[in-house]
C-alpha cells in the first residue's frame, strides 16, 4: 500500500490544517482540552461549522451533501481533526441513520430527513437493544402492529445514548412473529420522540453520568409511511447500519492522538522525579501498543478503500471494532498506570475538571483518567460485543 501523499493530497492537508486553525471555536477546543463534558448547543454549533465548509458528511454520497473525498482524504481529515481533538461528529444521525434513508428510503423520506440531519437541525436516536436483546439482536420483541395507515408500537428500547437529547429515534422492530428464521419479520421505522406514548427514562452510568436511557413505547402511533424500505427487510438495513458503525467504533485516529498525550505527559520531569516514560516495563507497554495501534490503521485505510469503490464494509468491519476497542480500553489501563493512586478513588465533589492541566499525567486529569476508564468498559459491548463479532470473523472470514 503506498502510503505518501501526493502533491493535492499534501495541499488538501494544508487546507484541513487551517480550517481548524481558523474554524475551531476556542471554547470547545479549551473543554475538549480539560476533559469538560460538552453540552449539546456546543456540538451542535461543531457539526454546523464542518457542514457550512462542506465537511459534515464525510461518506455521504455527493448527491446529498457529501464530500466525495477520496480514502486518503478521509485518513487526513480523520488524523487532523484527533490532532486538535476536536469533538467527533454525533454518529446516530450522519453516520447511521441517513446512510440507510439514502440507500433504502424512498425519494420522499430523503427529502424529509437528509438535510436536517447534515445540518444537525434534528437529533437522532438508535433503538436497537432491548433488555432482553442486545448482542443476540434477533431476539428483539418490540412490536409495531399495523393498523390502517398507522402502525402501534409496543415495547421498550435500551442503552439508548443520548436518546434524553434526541428529536428522533430509527427502530427495528417486529411486524410479523409467523416467520421461519427470526431475522425475519424485523422492520426499521423512524419515530418522533414527541409522539404520545414515548417516555425515555435515564441509566446512570457507573461514573455518574447520564449517558444512556430507556425508551419506553406504549400504543405509540406512527404513520406508515415512516417505514423504511420495505417491510420485514430491517434486519438486512440493520445489518449494513452496524457494519458502518463497527467501522467508525475503532477509532484509530482518536488512539494514536491519546497515545502521543500519553508520551508527551509521561516523559515529563515532574518535582524532580524520573519521568515515567524512561521507566523500561512501562515504555515497553507504550512501544507494544503503538505497534498494534498502526497496524490496526492499515486495516482501516483497506477498508476506506473498498468503500471509496462502493462496497460496504464486511467482516473486516467486525475487526476493526473488536482490535479498535481492545486498544482503547488498553490506553486507558496505561492512563490509569501514569496517574497512580491519583486517580483512585473518584469522589465526584472532591475534584474540579474546570482547570488547566498542564502538569497532569492523566487524560485531562487523573480524575478524568479514572472517569474515561470506567466509561470506556462498555466499548467492547456497544456495536455488537466483540464475542459475537469474533464469531463473525470466523465465520465469514476463516470459513469456520
């Protein structure tokens, strides 16, 4: 794989550069800097930025709005945006939803939905988990029961992210139960979340955040023409949604930045004491995951290319997300190892995160440290756990 950049490539990198030069608001990059959660008007005001330049739809197809940005352009675009860490792009609408409204929908649906998502003017949701469905997706229950020109929706959505926060939500759902495989029968609907019968009930995640929810849907009646393709193929659109959504979980741009801010911040001479970095058991643990963090790299750029040629992504999606998540939850066991004892035990009342961090070890803070490694557990879980998505590389890739 040829990996120099060739001259428009290099002059495109100049352009990424000075757009968030110029673009990146200061306050979100200082909060992003010190570890501060950013509220949804900051996020908002982000991705309307990216889509006045033109840059929001990074792998939407050109006719409604995307780039048209070739495999090395995304990979500059991707390892910029980690060098200013700047926020990422919230996936449930530009990343999962409109991908399959603008491969499945019809014309109309299109034109309803697709350019108040690139312009983060509605929020999104994914209802896909249940609490008696999640990495066996399959098994989901919640019914949508068709009733003249409406159907009724019954049943109860879990893990919902950000769902507190979200206008609208895309479900799959059961039309049918008198089917032979139970992937059938499955539709993918799109629901207002102010439609009477929605309640969202929030999960407070085990560093204190309110994150994820329940969604609740009670004789919830939505018109029929929120059907998304046709009925019983949900769980073929379901399928292409996740293997996007595995692919974007890996992360690696985002990796290699917190590596560098573990490098740089460990190789300090803090109060007179030997840098950690120098130390030998330590800086072997760096040196082996930066090895595995490229390598994992290269299998993402194969994977921009096949879709850069209109293939979706396969199973290597499935590894992308399993080796992605295991390399983000190690860098978090080497923050955890940089910051100590200070990083134990989180007392929420007892830290601030409002201040700068020049001098910390941890990411942001060796609080923050803490938070992100108690967060960052369920990476292995969300997008499908990396149990199933190993069996999907076996499967489809070793023909076991």
């Amino acid at each position: 794989m040829n990996v120099n950049f060739s001259e428009e490539e290099l002059a495109f990198e100049r352009d990424v550069k000075a757009f968030f030069k110029d673009k990146y608001p200061d306050d979100i990059r200082q909060k992003q800097d010190r570890g501060i959660n950013l509220e949804k008007e900051d996020m908002v005001r982000w991705q309307k930025i990216l889509n006045d330049q033109g840059w929001a739809a990074v792998n939407w197809p050109v006719e409604y709005g995307g780039t048209g940005w070739t495999p090395v352009q995304k990979y500059i675009f991707a390892n910029e945006s980690a060098a200013n860490n700047a926020p990422a792009v919230v996936p449930f609408g530009m990343k999962m939803v409109a991908p399959i409204i603008y491969t499945f929908g019809n014309e109309q649906q299109k034109q309803r939905f697709l350019p108040d998502i690139l312009a983060s003017n509605v929020w999104w949701a994914q209802g896909y988990s249940e609490p008696g469905a999640g990495s066996d997706l399959a098994s989901l229950k919640m019914r949508a029961d068709r009733d003249g020109n409406e159907y009724i929706l019954n049943g109860t959505k879990t893990w919902t992210t950000l769902g507190h926060l979200a206008e609208w939500i895309f479900c799959l759902v059961r039309t049918s139960s008198d089917v032979q495989r139970r992937q059938e029968g499955i539709s993918f609907v799109l629901v207002d979340m102010a439609t009477p019968g929605v309640t969202v009930r929030p999960i407070i995640t085990i560093e204190g955040e309110r994150e994820v929810n329940e969604v609740h849907f009670e004789n919830v009646r939505i018109p029929v023409e929120n059907l998304v393709g046709e009925e019983g193929k949900g769980w073929t659109y379901g399928k292409v949604l996740l293997q996007h959504e595995r692919t974007n979980i890996a992360g690696v741009a985002n990796s290699k930045y917190r590596l560098g801010k573990l490098k740089e911040r460990t190789s300090k001479n803090i109060h007179g004491a030997t840098p950690l970095l120098e130390d030998h058991a330590f800086r072997r643990k760096v040196g082996a995951l930066e090895i595995e963090i490229k390598a994992l790299e290269y299998t993402e750029l194969r994977t921009l290319a096949a879709v850069a040629v209109g293939k979706a992504p396969g199973p290597e999606s499935s590894i992308l997300k399993v080796k992605g998540t295991e390399l983000q939850q190690a860098l978090d066991e080497l923050f955890m190892e940089a910051a100590g004892y200070y990083a134990l035990p989180f007392v929420r009342d007892q830290y601030r995160l409002d201040f700068p961090t020049d001098d910390k070890i941890g990411y942001s803070t060796e609080t923050r440290s803490a938070l992100r490694y108690f967060n960052n557990r369920k990476a292995s879980i969300y997008g499908g756990s990396n149990e199933i998505q190993k069996n999907i590389v076996a499967k489809h890739v070793l023909g076991l």
